[in-house]
C-alpha cells in the first residue's frame, strides 16, 4: 500500500535537540516525533538522511498497523474454551496512544469484559495474533473462576463474628 507522510511541526527542545513530527495518511493517531541533535547537521546529508528514516519508519508503523486491524478483524467472535469457561474475544480498538486493545468476556457475563493491550506488530503476524488473543481468553477464564469462587467463599463468612486476641501484639512508641 501506498503512505503519504507530511511533516507537520518542528521544534527545538529544552536541551537543545530538535524533534520533528510526521503525519501518516492525514490521520492523526499515526504522528510520530523524531529527535536529533543539532551536531546531525554538521555532516552534510545527515539531517535529510535521519528524516528520510523518521519518514519510512512512520510509514511502516501505519502499514503495520493495518495489517494488525486486518488480522484482528477476523478474528473477532472466535472463542476459546478452558475447563467449565467459554471465553470471547468481542472485539478491539485503536487507543489515542496508537497501541490496540483486545477485549474478551467469559461465558457470556458481561462483568467479566476485560481489556489488554497488544503490540501492533504481535497484532499484524496472525499467528502471534491468536497466540495474544488466546493467553488473553484464558486470563480472563482465570479470573472468572478467581470471582466465582470469592462468590462462594463469601456469604458463608457474612455475620460471622471473629475473636481477635490482640494481648500477643506488641506496640512500639513513636
């Protein structure tokens, strides 16, 4: 695919580098800021040769990024069974950040909808992909069974009264 990346700003930091902000495809959540050093420009080319690299690597980060909502796309509604859980991946977005978020909810229960963050590189190779997506199902199968069994525990120890002999602590004065 073809990527049109602009420089949209330039500026000179406290410390004295300089940053240099390119945009991919006029979307904003692919701009991407680039530091150099003021010594970049004493080598003649230097400078174009450090911004033609900020302007391909931004380039590559958006094409990756599309490859990663392709393969996410199909996988969306695949669901992944551990013991007694039924867990779904439901869907996924693109943060502000540029980073993606899966989400997957077990067995149906709504309380269990649980994000996690992935790479954009993991996202765009389909087998690191699913292998994401499963490890993040079976957590979210993990902590269901966790919350079931608090369930359980719970109630038998509501009104339940506890003698705490505190005769054996020992205060220290401050």
């Amino acid at each position: 695919m073809s990527h049109a990346v602009e420089i949209k700003h330039y500026k000179q930091l406290p410390d004295g580098q300089i940053a240099v902000a390119a945009c991919c495809c006029g979307d904003p959540v692919h701009t991407s800021w680039h530091t150099m050093a003021p010594a970049i420009f004493d080598t003649p080319g230097r400078f174009e040769q450090s911004v033609n690299w900020h302007i391909q690597r931004v380039a590559n980060q958006h094409e990756e990024m599309l490859q990663a909502k392709a393969v996410l796309s199909g996988l969306v509604g695949q669901t992944h069974s551990f013991d007694t859980h039924s867990v779904k991946f439901e869907h996924y977005r693109q943060l502000s950040d540029g980073q993606l978020s899966i989400a997957a909810q077990c067995c149906g229960d709504e309380s269990t909808l649980a994000s996690h963050i992935i790479d954009s590189n993991v996202a765009a190779d389909k087998n690191l992909c699913q292998a994401a997506i499963k490890e993040h199902c079976q957590n979210t199968a993990k902590k269901h069974e966790l919350t079931r069994r608090c369930e359980t525990a719970l109630p038998a120890l509501v009104g339940k009264e506890f003698k705490i002999d505190t005769t054996t602590i020992n205060a220290v004065a401050a």
